[in-house]
C-alpha cells in the first residue's frame, strides 16, 4: 500500500526545506531572545541586573528539572514497558 522508500529531495528541495525550518524556528526563538535582551538592558539601565539574573537561573532551573523529572518518567516507563512481555 505505502512505498517502502520515498524518493530522494532534490538539492533545491532540501535547502527550501531547511530554510522553511530555519525561519520557524526563528519565529518561534526570536521573540524571546529580543524580550530577554531588552529585560537585560532595562534592568542594568535602573542598576538592578542582578534580579534580572536570578529570574533568569530560576527560570533556567526549573526547565532543567522538569525536564529531568518528565525524561526520567518516559525513560523509565519505556523500560518497564519493554521487559513486562
């Protein structure tokens, strides 16, 4: 019913493809990294970088952590998953 291999991209193709993920991604990062950049330049402007920089490992902490707590959850459920047969 379905191919087993698709055709291969043509080099146009592919760098199309690559710009198109590329300008995503920028759309999706870029607002961020201006919003970061500007609360950096406010908080140095009013001498208080340094909440700034807390804020900033908070937030940095917290994606680390859930991160490992969500990735040790799948890794283990695939695990136990894999050896219940």
């Amino acid at each position: 019913m379905f191919p087993d291999k698709l055709p291969p991209l043509s080099r146009r193709a592919r760098l199309l493809l690559l710009a198109a993920v590329g300008r995503i991604a920028l759309l999706l990062v870029g607002p961020r990294l201006v919003d970061a950049y500007v609360n950096w330049l406010w908080f140095g402007e009013v001498s208080f970088r340094s909440v700034w920089v807390t804020v900033l490992l908070t937030r940095v902490a917290i994606f680390v952590a859930v991160a490992l707590v969500l990735g040790g959850t799948v890794f283990l459920g695939t695990i136990y998953l894999s050896h219940r047969r």
